[in-house]
C-alpha cells in the first residue's frame, strides 16, 4: 500500500487526498489466526506544515474472528480513525524520530504503518454478539443455536440436603 507525497513534500499549507484499498493477508494474535474477510479501505488526508506531514486517516475493513464465548467464525467489521505525523529523516526533529514515520523519499510504503493502527485497535476480546448466550458448561451445546436441558435438571445442593433431611423425618 503505497502513496506518493511529492505534490505536498515542500509546499506549507498544501494537502493531499489518497483513497486506497488492498488486500491483506491473515496473521496471527497471540494463539489466534486472523484473516480479512474485506480489503482494507484506508482514506488518507496529508496536511503538509512547516514541521512535518500531519496525516488524519480513516481504516475500514471487516476481520474474521472466532467469538470467544460461543467459539464460532464470525465477521468482525473495524472502523478506525487515527491521526500521524510522517517526516523526511533528514528534518526530523529528535520528537518526530521517535514518533513520525521517517520518509527517505517520495513514495511511501504505509502498510506496515496501517497494519498497527488495526493490531491497536482490535477488541481485547472476540464476542460475535453482546447477547451471545456461549456454550452451556454442562453439554457444551452452542446456547444461540439449541435450548438444552441442562439447567432445568440441575439441582441446587442446598435444596438436595433440604429434601434429604426432610426425608428422614
Ligand atoms: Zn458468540
Ligand atoms: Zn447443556
């Protein structure tokens, strides 16, 4: 995923739009693969000032996920915005090399860039729905696709000692 910001790199005050999508391929999170289930949409706004590029950008695309309570696939959509600050190496001040991304030439490559601005904003958890029932911890049946019967039989151990004692009156 690249742009070129020849147009804006000396002129204070010009900016420049790039709309751009592409294809991603999965990673992994920790123990979990990822995949994209869209291309990745990614509109760019680069504001050229007198200390550096400032870039708002706009991501959009939708990731498949396993939902963490129910253990099903399910497609995750993400919509993010976020805001850089890009920098020719040679005019970076020592804020901007620890904080900009560092330009050697007109041509930009930002996947990598784009790539963390998603990681960052991924849920800490996979949930399909907020009402995803999960799975029942007795017969591990999926509670959003079958009613089981497991809770209706259980039986509270107070209420057994209870019946118990009355028994033997
Ligand atoms: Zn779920
Ligand atoms: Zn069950």
């Amino acid at each position: 995923m690249k742009v070129n910001v020849a147009k804006v790199r000396y002129s204070e005050g010009e900016s420049i739009l790039f709309d751009l999508v592409e294809e991603f391929s999965s990673f992994d999170l920790g123990s979990e693969a990822l995949s994209f289930h869209a291309p990745v949409h990614v509109q760019l706004q680069v504001n050229k000032t007198n200390r550096a590029m400032l870039v708002y950008g706009n991501i959009q695309t939708e990731l498949e996920a396993t939902c963490g309570r129910c253990l099903e696939t399910y497609v995750c959509p993400l919509s993010l915005s976020f805001h850089d600050e890009w920098v020719f190496r040679a005019q970076a001040t020592e804020d901007l090399l620890e904080s900009a991304l560092l330009l050697d030439k007109d041509e930009v490559d930002i996947t990598e860039r784009i790539f963390e601005q998603i990681v960052l904003a991924l849920p800490m958890k996979f949930i399909c729905s907020a009402e995803c029932q999960g799975l029942c911890s007795v017969c591990g049946a999926n509670r959003n696709l079958t009613s089981c019967h497991c809770g209706e039989d259980d039986i509270n151990p107070r209420f057994a000692a209870l019946g118990q004692w009355q028994s033997k009156d």
